[in-house]
C-alpha cells in the first residue's frame, strides 16, 4: 500500500484549501449573501476571521499531521454528503450552511484523524453561530425579554399594561420585536467566549462555563437595553430620539454588561496557555496508520461530488423545463371556457414562469376558476414551496377556514386529497373556496412537505418543474355550508379534465 506522509504535508495542505473553497462554493456564496443583507448576521464576518486566525496561529501543529485516515467519520462524511445534496435540491438554505462546518471538520478527521479533530475541528466549528439558526430563538427571547421588563418596571414604579409581546404605557406602546429578543447580542457573546477559550484556555470546562456565562449577560444586556428605551420614552413623553434609533445605544450597553465583566471574569476561570498556537496533533500513538492516498481522494470526492451532480443534470433540467409548457384546456364536456379575463381570485406567488388563470362555464351556470402558477427551474428565492408564497393576499382577503378534503375523482388518480381553503374578501365581503394542490414533476400531492422532498429528489434526476394547481368559486353566502354547490361543481368540473 503506498505512503504519503510526505505528500500529505507538503502538497495535502496546498490543495485542501481550493477544494474547499471550491467544492462548497454555493455555500460560502450563501453566507457571504447573508452576513451582507441581514442585519441579525452581519458579524459572520468578524466569525470567519476568528476562524481563519485560530487556525493559522495553529499552522504548525496543522503542519506535522501526516494521514491517518478514520473509517467513522468518513462514513459521517458520506452521510452529510447526502444530505448536503438534497439540501440543494430542496434549496434549504438553513441546512445547507448548518452542514458546512460538520462537512470542513469531518473531511479532514477522516485524512488525518483525530490530530486534525484537535487541532482545527473547534476553530471551524465556529462558523456555526453565524448559520442562520438562531432566529428561530427570538420568539422566546422575546418573551424573556418581556418578563424581566415586567419587573424592572414595577421595580422603577412605572405603571404597565402588558400583552404578550407589547408594552403599554400612559405615554405611549412599545413593541418589543423580533430584533428587541436580543438573538445578535446572544450570537456576538457566544462566539467570542468560544472564540477566547481555544485561544487561551487549556480547559474545555472553562470555555463552557465562559460560554454560558456570556449567554446570561448578553441576555441581561438586552433587558438593560429595553428597559432603557421604555424609560427614556416614559420620562421624555416620548420625544427622546431613543425610541426610535436606538441602534448605537444597544451595542454600548451590550459593551457595558457584557464585555466588560467577561474581560474580567475570563480572567479567573482558567490559567491561559502559554503558547496557543501549539496546539497537539495527537494524543498518542494509534494502533493502526492508515496512510493510502485513497483516503484523502475518497473523502475530498465527498465534498465535492454534490456540487457536480446539478452540472451533470443541467442539460436535462434546460431541456426538461423548455419542452414544459402546461395550457388551459379548451373544450370540455358540458363547460365552456376558458375566460381569460374573468378572475376570481389570483395567488401571491413570487415571481412565477406561468401563470394561467381562466374561468369556465358549466350548463347550469356555475363558474370555476381554473388556475396554474408554475416554475420551470426553480432556484433561490424562485420557487414553488417558499415562505413568501401565499395562497392569497392578506391585504386583500381574510381567512375564513382552513382544511383538507379527500378527493375520489378517476380523472386524477393520483391525487386522494386537496387543500380547501375558505377566504373572505375585506371589502364588499364576498366568500370565495379555493381547491389547491401541487404538480412536482408528475406527482400530484396535497402535502407542502411531500412537494418539497419529491421535488428535491425530481431535481437530482434533472427535473425542476412544479406548479399550484388550484379551483376557485364564489360561495352562495357567508356561512361555510354555503360553499357546498361550489364543492359539487368542483368535482364535477375534475371528472371532465385531466391534469
């Protein structure tokens, strides 16, 4: 079996980094994007260069690994490979960028074992406070925030009448929102503890105690903050210019009951190394030295292999979605149609390739709205199953119900169930149902979830179309039961067409 110790530090390293650059180069495209617009995100930068100096004040430990390759982490690798690969398929961002640091550190466990894990796998895993994750904690912060407020203002002897996440007081209501949770100041704090225990402490303990103590005064900084502007709005009957640009306040009080008393407690917890950048390779001697070239090659073909597929396919999915061309139907039984200027209802979709909507007739009078919003290549931000895809506006219509309703029709043998919703219009309070379902490919589903895993799966092979397929009606009056004729033209409209 050939031996590439010399290789591995001389030539290993030297590829390592355009692989990694370029085999996740739609990932660190996504974060720079998203350290580049969100506001919440913007420190992603400062994470990376943490990332980039702990790794090379380690250089020289980096550079005395020779290969040593690990089965487990590899096959790990293998597993986030996959994944990685739907992901983009799917166009998840969040999973995508969660998988980078896992996929960085596992690549490299898997050539050079655990002297890689050691040395650079905390460094890397940094770049996970600044994957867009945390978010989703703002809903609880906020209500934290909230609660402590609550105190602090009884405490103060300042009079308020809260409901849920809004602050009322005699001189006016405060909202405490999304970017009042505190989740930037919680990431900031997060990071540079982890950031100053593997530059200076020897004990994992205490860079976890660092940590945790830096996520309770982050949080208390943000009470500190709120508070603050409640009380400058209370004392200056509002018109303190704090209330409404209080961006600048925020982070010198998060400097105030955060970084300061970390910068003095940091201090305590443990005994700084002397050299951080000697960072060991190894514990000790394995039992067994893995060192075939094979390894490297294995691994780094895993992170590069789910960026080649969408190349591969692309032919496909260009000819796929050219020849797509999804129409109305012209003449069916006992209905005439389609009118194509005679809309009922029109989705809020963003940024569609089709959209065919037409309204038919049928020999007793009853009209059905017919309606198609498709994408041939779906992408970021352009896509069938997307947060900012609505069924309907909200500016616009109210929603009366929401349900799920079998469906029994031979035209559509696919399909057992749709999506019946009921919306209200907000002036002149006309009712309308709306029967929906999607088209992914040539599955038919009712199941947003369904969508979106068959249509990453469709997107491997090549094939990226998928389109809202959808029935409208006026409903007899304002009463649920009164869209019951409209159900039964529905059906009857489906037994004569074919999707």
């Amino acid at each position: 079996m050939q031996t590439v110790t010399g290789f591995s530090r001389q030539y290993l390293w030297l590829l390592s980094v355009p692989l990694l650059v370029f085999g996740l180069w739609a990932e660190w495209q996504a974060f720079f994007s998203l350290w580049y617009d969100s506001i919440i995100y913007n420190h992603g930068f400062l994470v990376l260069a943490g990332t980039l100096f702990l790794l090379y004040l380690r250089k020289e430990s980096l550079a005395k690994l020779s290969i040593n390759a690990a089965p487990l982490p590899l096959v790990l690798l293998a597993g986030a490979s996959v994944v990685l690969l739907l992901s983009q398929a799917a166009d998840i961002r969040v999973f995508r960028l969660l998988l980078v640091p896992p996929i960085v550190t596992l690549w490299g466990w898997s050539i050079w074992g655990k002297g890689f894990l050691k040395a650079a796998g905390g460094p890397i895993m940094l770049l996970i406070f600044a994957v867009p994750v945390w978010d989703d904690l703002s809903p609880l912060l906020q209500h934290i925030t909230v609660f402590f407020n609550n105190i602090f203002l009884q405490l103060a002897g300042i009079q308020a009448t809260i409901k849920e996440f809004y602050i009322m007081l005699e001189v006016g209501t405060f909202l405490v929102e999304d970017g009042c949770s505190g989740v930037r100041y919680l990431m900031v704090a997060l990071f540079l503890a982890s950031f100053y225990g593997q530059l200076h402490y020897r004990s994992y303990r205490a860079t976890v105690q660092l940590v945790l103590i830096s996520a309770l005064l982050s949080m208390l900084a943000n009470w500190v903050r709120v508070f603050g502007i409640i009380a400058a709005g209370h004392y200056t009957n509002m018109e303190t210019s704090l209330v409404e640009d209080h961006e600048l306040f925020g982070w010198v009080v998060f400097v105030i009951f955060t970084l300061v008393p970390l910068f003095y407690i940091s201090a305590r917890l443990d005994k700084p190394s002397e050299d951080t950048a000697a960072t060991p390779a190894s514990a000790g001697t394995p039992e067994r030295v893995r060192s075939s070239i094979a390894w490297p090659v294995i691994a780094s073909v895993l992170v590069v292999w789910p960026s080649l597929v969408p190349l591969a396919v692309q032919a496909k999915t260009e000819r796929m979605a050219v020849e797509w061309n999804p129409s109305l139907p012209e003449s069916l039984p006992e209905w005439r149609g389609p009118l194509k200027h005679a809309n009922i209802w029109q989705p809020d979709y963003q940024n569609p390739d089709i959209n065919l909507s037409g309204v038919y007739v049928s020999d007793d009078l009853q009209q059905v709205q017919l309606q198609i919003t498709g994408y041939r290549l779906q992408s970021q931000d352009k896509e069938l199953i997307y947060y900012r895809n609505r069924l309907f506006n909200g500016d616009e219509w109210t929603l009366v119900s929401q349900s799920g309703q079998k469906l029994d029709i031979d035209s559509y043998p696919g399909l057992n169930r749709i999506n019946e919703t009921i919306i209200k219009r907000q002036t002149g309070g006309e009712q309308i149902i709306i029967w929906s379902w999607y088209g992914v490919g040539d599955t038919l589903t009712d199941s947003r979830i369904e969508a979106k895993i068959t249509g990453a799966f469709n997107k491997i092979t090549g094939d990226s179309r998928g389109a809202l397929w959808a029935l409208a009606g006026r409903c007899e009056g304002n009463e649920i039961a009164d869209c019951d004729q409209q159900r039964k033209a529905f059906s009857r409209f489906l037994e004569n067409s074919r999707p």
